[in-house]
C-alpha cells in the first residue's frame, strides 16, 4: 500500500511540476498536453492502468485549474476548452488501456515462454532418467526442481503408495484419492491435484504445492509427462523381461545341446565296450582291461558332467550354502592336488607361497573344487610336461592365489567371456574336451565368499588365473 501511495505522489508531483513550469516557460498548452500525455503513458507501463487513469483524471483537473482561462477556477468559459479538455481525458485513458494491455500481454507472453521452457526441461529430464527403479520418486524430484514448488506428490493406484519431495505433507492424502477417484481435478489455495491417465485409464494422481496458483493447463501437461514417464519405465521393464527371458531360453537350449553332447559321447563308448565284453569278449585279458578302463574313464566324466550340472543349478538358484572355517593355503592346495587325475599331472605341479601367509576362511570343499578346475586348465592346455606354477601372496586383507600355465592363453578379448557359463575359448573349443561351465562355476563359488576370480597373461604367454579372497581375520571381524 505504501509503494503504491508513493507511486501516485511521485507521477502526481511530476504533472504539477510540467504544469508549474510551463507556466514559468510560458509554453503552449499543446506542449504542456503533450508532456502530460507522456507521464500517463509512463505510469501505465510501469505502475499499471489504474494508477495511469487516476493520473489522467488529476492532470485534467490541475490543467484547467492552471492554464485553462479562467485561470485558478475550475470554470471553464469556452466550449472549445471543454472538447480539448474530454479529448486529452479520452486520449490519457485510452493510451493507457493500451499500454497496459500490451504490458499484460507481454508479462503473459513470457509467463507462457518460462512455463515451456520448464516443461521441455522437465521432459528432457524424464528421457534422460535411467533409473527405472525409481521412476515415480524421480519423476516427483524432477517436477519440484523444474518448477520450484514447495512439495510435490504422487500418489500410485498400484502400489497403492504416494512419494513427496518434503516431509511437510501439505497436499493431504484424501485429495490425492478423490482426483483418482473422481478423475476430475482440485485447485485450491496454491495447490493443485489432477489425475494422471496412461491410455485413459487412471494411474495415479499428482499433487503440486507452490507460492502461487498454476493453470489447469500447465498442470496437465505436467501430468501426461508424468504419464509418459511412468510409461516409458514399463515400457523398458516389459522390453527387459522379454530380453530377458528370450536370453533365458537361449541359454537353456544351448545348455541342453551342451549337455547333450557331453552325456552322449561317454554313454556311446560305455554302451560299445560293454556290447564287446558281452558279445565279442576279448581273448587276453589285456583287452578286457583296456575295454574296463574305456568304462571307468567315460563313467567318471559322465559323473563330472552331472556333478557340473548339479552344481551350476545350485549356483543359479542361489542355494550355495557356505560352511567356512579358517584354512591354510598350503593345505588348501595341497588337498586340491590329491583330487586331480591323472597323478602324473601333479608332478609338474610348482608351488612357491611363502610361509607366513595369514589363513584364510572358506568352505574347504568347495575351494578345493574351484583349484581343482584351474589345474585340470592348466594341464589340459600346457604342453606336455609343461609346469604348472601355483602361487599365493599376500595383498593388504587378502590373499591372491595364481595358477600359472604355459599354454596358448586367453586372448584379451576373451578374457571378461572366459567365466560366462558353457563359453569355451578360440584356443579350446575344437581341440579340448570339456562342457564350458567348469570356469563359470568356479566364478560362482568365488563370488559367493566375497571374493574376485580373473584371468591375464603371464610373463610366459600363457594364462594365469588369479583368485583373490579375504583372510580370516577379516571375515572375523566383518
């Protein structure tokens, strides 16, 4: 109120100071119109229309007053005098009007500007959000940033669940479930709540609390970028799923094409050797050594291939069971090396680890199983009689255990692959028998003690196979 009395007595003493020293000029009463005319003018650009016309009706006063004969009275003797006064009054008022409508239009016009700038960066904001997982929150977050409102809320018919950007809770509950319910909006006090729809179907409904009212418009729009946030994340999640699953089966029938395979060609060569030995019985018993030996052998690689199989189901399902106790690594390898086969392999086997090496905590079985697998590599893709180097050291709180070999190695593009389940290298995949997930559980029983499995070249152009795990100490105070 006080500004705007200051206002009026400043555009009041400037029109009695043109009249006051036009009278000391001597200037004509066109100049002193004029000049009065563009007072008016300025004040309803700048103070608005309703200043402008008070002005107009005191600078009409005060003209006549001073410079309309008779001078000092508000008479006014010529006829003339009184169409010039009316015209300078229409003229004034009329300026003014236009003046302040054009000022009006132009505040709305950028007001509009402002409201689509926000929304186009709100929509860039919602295209460029890959957290799908929190679509809802993010989308709430995004709207109160971009439009600096106090509190904004969502409220979801399917979670039945609503997200705020404050704590304050100024947008109560029940409007959010009547703008869901009646799929009308509430516009009131500041606030605004509409219904959000996804192909005409309510989702949802939103809620803004901000300094000043917003248009049903612009809280439209805000609404269907919502919608088409929400849409957008389902739309990823659904194209997910399907990638997903269409993987799952990929993967399921290479399995069983694998596994197919792998069971099939030892059944053949047990099935043949016993046909031998009940048919075509050998006449020496060295032939029916060597054809129950063929039988041994195929028997224990069809129980690897089903123990493998029974064993990645396990990792798969996540119903590997851990029963860790502390363990020393020279005992670890050690019992790893009198489970390989043939025993000649372990005679090229080189094991250099220090001493002082603190125990680590594992599950000693399966450990085992993981070394195990890393020696059958090495000496399956080393040349013959080519050693194989096991080594550990310590590295702050963990142990890092390498198997070394002196075969062709894993190409560097290959190595973040050599670990996916049923891959088998450039180098193997034609001239070594195996079903591709001996690595790949080794990488799941690694996993499942906190610890890192990889691979990388070593000094001799070979692979080295390195595990990293935690010692005991560690895991005892974690």
């Amino acid at each position: 109120m006080l500004v705007r009395v200051a206002r009026y007595f400043l555009s009041i003493s400037t029109a009695l100071a043109i009249i006051l020293l036009s009278r000391w000029l001597k200037l004509n009463t066109t100049t002193v119109a004029l000049s009065l005319l563009m007072v008016v003018l300025a004040t309803a650009t700048f103070w608005g229309l309703a200043l402008a016309i008070a002005l107009s009706v005191t600078a009409v006063l005060a003209f006549n007053f001073f410079l309309i004969p008779p001078v000092g009275t508000f008479t006014v003797e010529d006829p003339q005098n009184w169409v010039a006064l009316v015209a300078f009054l229409v003229t004034a008022a009329t300026a003014s009007q236009l003046s302040a409508r054009a000022q009006r239009r132009a505040a709305e016009a950028q007001e509009r500007s402002l409201e689509t700038e926000r929304l186009y960066e709100l929509g860039r904001a919602i295209l460029l959000n890959e957290r799908f997982d929190r679509t809802l929150e993010q989308t709430a977050i995004d709207v109160a940033r971009v439009f600096d409102l106090g509190e904004v809320a969502f409220y979801d018919a399917e979670t039945k669940s609503t997200f705020r950007t404050g704590t304050s809770s100024l947008i109560p509950e029940s409007e959010l479930a009547t703008a869901l319910d009646t799929g009308t909006g509430i516009y009131s006090n500041g606030r605004s709540v509409t219904p959000v729809r996804l192909g005409g179907k309510p989702i949802g409904s939103l809620g803004l609390q901000g300094l000043s009212p917003m248009t049903e418009t612009i809280v439209e729009a805000i609404a269907n970028l919502a919608a088409i946030s929400i849409e957008r994340a389902r739309a990823m999640e659904r194209a997910t799923a399907a990638e997903a699953s269409k993987r799952s089966e990929e993967l399921r029938a290479a399995m069983l094409d694998a596994l197919a395979h792998d069971l099939k060609t030892p059944l053949t060569a047990i099935k043949a050797s016993i046909t031998a030995l009940i048919w075509a019985p050998p006449r020496s018993a060295a032939g029916t050594r060597e054809l129950l030996d063929i039988i041994h052998e195929e028997t224990e690689r069809l129980n690897q291939t089903v123990s493998e199989t029974v064993q990645m189901a396990r990792i798969d399902a996540g119903k590997l069971v851990l029963e860790r106790h502390p363990h020393k690594i020279r005992d670890l390898i050690e019992d790893s090396l009198a489970d390989v086969r043939p025993a000649d392999i372990v005679s090229r086997v080189v094991i250099r680890i220090p001493h002082d090496l603190p125990d680590i905590d594992i599950d000693t079985d399966l450990m085992r199983q993981v070394l195990k697998q890393l020696i059958d590599n090495a000496a399956k893709y080393s040349p013959p009689a080519a050693p194989i180097e096991i080594s550990a050291e310590a590295e702050g709180d963990s142990v890092i255990i390498s198997v070394d070999d002196r075969g062709p190695g894993v190409n560097p593009d290959e190595q973040y692959k050599i670990f996916e389940k049923l891959y088998r290298g450039r180098h193997s995949s034609r001239t070594t028998e195996g079903t591709g997930m001996g690595l790949s559980i080794a990488k799941g029983i690694v996993e499942a003690h906190g610890g890192k499995i990889w691979v990388k070249s070593n000094q001799w152009g070979g692979a080295e196979f390195c595990i990293r795990l935690r010692t005991s100490d560690v895991q005892a105070r974690a």
